[in-house]
C-alpha cells in the first residue's frame, strides 16, 4: 500500500512543462524539456519464479521530468500469467494466474534526432529502476522485489494546436528484469501523452 | 485490497493535472454515439481456463470528455482445464453500463486526437453450456486504451483497448494470502483479460 501512496505523491507533484520542438535549427542537439506524461503499454515477458512461465503485462504510467534530460517514471503493470512445468510437452499441464508489479526508476534521452520541422522526434531512452511484484503461480503467491535497465525506442510527435496534449510518443521497450532467483525480461509497445 | 489498491491507482493516474487550463482542454465528445467492436476474452472459471470471442455493441451518452454508456455483447466460447482438453463449449450473453473517460488527448491539425481512454463497467454475463449447464456471473472491469476521434461529422472514432474483469461465482471464496515471500496457497481466481476493437459514430 506504501507503494501507491508513493505514487500518487509523484502524481501530485506532475504539472506541464514547456516543450520546444520548433527551437533551434535542424541538427542542434539542445535539450528537450519533455512534459508530465501519462501513458500505458502492451507487453510480454517472462520471471524465473520456479515455473517456466509468460507474463502478458498491461502497464499504466506516469512520468515527470526532474531536471534536463532526467525523467522520473512510475508504473503499474497487471500481469496476466500463464505458466507450466514444460511448454514443449503437450501433456503438462498448463495454468493461467494474475499478477501485479510496481516499477519506480528513472530514465534519460541517450540519442535522438529531429525531423519535419522539428515535429517529429526519433529517440532511444536508457532507464533503470527497481520495484515489487506480486505473481500467484501454482505453488503459492510469490512477493518479489527487483530491479531493472531498459531501453527505449521510439518517436514522439510535437503538437501545433494549443489545446490538448503536446507531444504523443509511441515507443517500443526492452527491459531485463533482475529477481532474486535470475533474470527474467519484459517489453512491449506504449503510448505516452504529455501534457 | 489489491484490486481496490489498482482503482485507486488509476483514480489517481487519471486525475494528474497539467497547469495549462487551455492544454487540458479536450474537443467534447458527440451527445450520442453508437458503436460496434469485436472482442475477445480470456480468463478463468473457477480455475478452469475460459475463452472466447464476438460481437458487443454500445450506445453512449457523452458530456464533455466523458462518456456513460449501455454494452451488451455475445461470445462463442469454450472452457479446457490445465492438460488443454476441451471441457465444454458454449455460448455467452453480456450486458453492462459503465463510464469512458478521454484522459489525454493529442489534437492532429484541429480535425481530430489521437486519445488516450480509460474505461470501467459493471454488469454480468450468462453462459449456456453445450451440456445443459448454465451460470451467470457479475462482472466488474476496467481498463485503458487508444481511440482516434474525428472532432466533426461523420464524428467516426476508431478505437481498440483492454480491460481487465472480475468476475466470481461464489463457489470458491479462496483468497491469496496475505503475506511476504512465497505463500502455500494460490488464488483461485474468476478473472481475465478482454480485448476489444471497432469504432463508434
């Protein structure tokens, strides 16, 4: 419960930031300041938790930028587990469960290239961060912390109207996940609005 | 606790605030839409796996960025244990009102957005088995998505997203346990995943 309470204290602090696509010329590589985000993504991935298993993940999340490039992220993944001691043996036996996983981390733009008159924006992001999963499997639920690092493909496109949100980002993320017991992964494409 | 922990997650996702009055603004939605998806669901019936797919239509009231709508959906489906055999088939009748919400929306060139939605619903579906048997079930959702939405005539919204339902039956009441590390027990769970996409106008 602490976790959420963390989380909608980030929450709270989110307000917009300036962004400036249309500054500066074609190759500049001055910084962005990117706006508060909110977002989800559509994922797959697998932990070592005992038993071979597949995590279908379905994340929320925000973002806020903490100083330049420096981007604060929170996120909330269901998780919808289907695991079996053997995927190759059509005769073992296979299970579907539920999940639920909290990431706190931060993350950084490490390239990015603007085109189209600076509207349009292709990017990499490295992050890290760590958090706690909750992941009933059939021999019991299994509470484990972890950590990650990842990175981000993506674009983002700037708004022109004055209304609305000004930048859609769509983003494909690959993040190893770092449990006790091993190394487990997760990725999946997303969709951020900034605001 | 964990479900109610993740609605208050999504309350409080949902109620970020940006600063700029004119930045939150979002083109109202049209007073009266009706739409048509397709869907597809999967989950679990009392352990068992349960799946299937078809059509739901809908008819929305919408006042500015939110919406309060009437589904009512129909589905072939089929229920297989752990070894994958096919335990029964069977059809299934949905129904429910619920609320949309346009959390975030990116206007392309004051024609229309490319939109973030969050949605929840309340309402319960029937399944009649091909062996006779029959169950009904409350069932309780929410979940997110991406529509594009044209601001003017022909108002068509394009739309595709995922919820997440409960859905017990009462005839396990098994919780996880509440406790760290790893626990001897398992949920035996009444829930699962629907996928949907289709448009609106």
């Amino acid at each position: 419960m602490k976790a959420f309470v963390v989380i909608a204290l980030l929450a709270s602090t989110a307000h917009a930031r300036p962004i400036s696509f249309d500054q500066g010329d074609e190759d500049d590589d001055e910084n962005v300041e990117l706006p508060t985000k909110l977002g989800f993504r559509l994922g797959v991935g697998t932990l070592p938790l005992g038993i071979k298993n597949t995590m279908f993940q379905f994340a929320l999340g925000v973002e806020h930028p903490v100083f330049g490039e420096l981007r604060m992220l929170a996120e909330y993944e269901f998780l919808w587990i289907s695991s079996s001691e053997d995927y190759e043996d059509p005769m073992a036996a296979r299970y579907t469960s539920m999940g639920h996983r909290t990431n706190f981390g931060v993350r950084r733009t490490v390239l990015d290239k603007r085109f189209s008159r600076k509207q349009i924006e292709l990017y990499v992001d490295f992050e890290a961060g760590g958090g706690i999963g909750l992941y009933d499997v059939p021999d019991g639920s299994h509470i484990v912390p972890h950590v990650f690092g990842g990175i981000r493909l993506g674009y983002r496109i700037g708004a022109q109207e004055r209304h609305g949100s000004k930048v859609l980002e769509t983003e494909i993320l690959l993040r190893p996940i770092i449990v006790e017991d091993g190394v487990g992964f997760g990725g999946g494409f997303g969709f951020y609005w900034g605001d | 606790m964990r479900f109610a922990a993740g609605i208050l997650l999504l309350a409080v996702l949902c109620r970020t605030v940006v600063a700029d009055p004119e930045r939150s603004r979002v083109h109202p939605v049209k007073r009266l839409t009706f739409g048509a998806f397709f869907v597809g669901h999967g989950g679990t019936l009392d352990g068992e796996s349960e799946g299937g797919m078809g059509p739901v239509v809908e008819v929305a009231y919408g006042s500015g960025r939110t919406q309060y709508f009437v589904e009512t959906g129909f589905a072939w489906v089929t229920l297989t244990d752990e070894y994958s055999n096919e335990l029964d088939t069977g059809k299934q009748l949905r129904g429910g009102i619920g609320a949309r919400y346009i959390a975030r929306s990116f206007p392309m060139d004051n024609d229309g957005a490319v939109e973030m939605i969050l949605e929840g619903a309340v309402g319960a579906h029937k399944f009649w088995w091909a062996s006779g048997d029959e169950l009904v079930r409350p069932e309780i959702s929410f979940g997110f998505g991406l529509q594009t939405r044209k601001y003017e005539d022909p108002h068509v919204s394009v739309r595709f997203g995922l919820r997440v339902f409960f859905a017990p039956t009462g005839e396990h009441t098994t919780t996880t346990a509440r406790c760290t590390g790893t626990c001897d027990t398992s949920t035996v769970s009444n829930a699962g995943i629907l996928g949907f996409i289709g448009g609106a106008l």
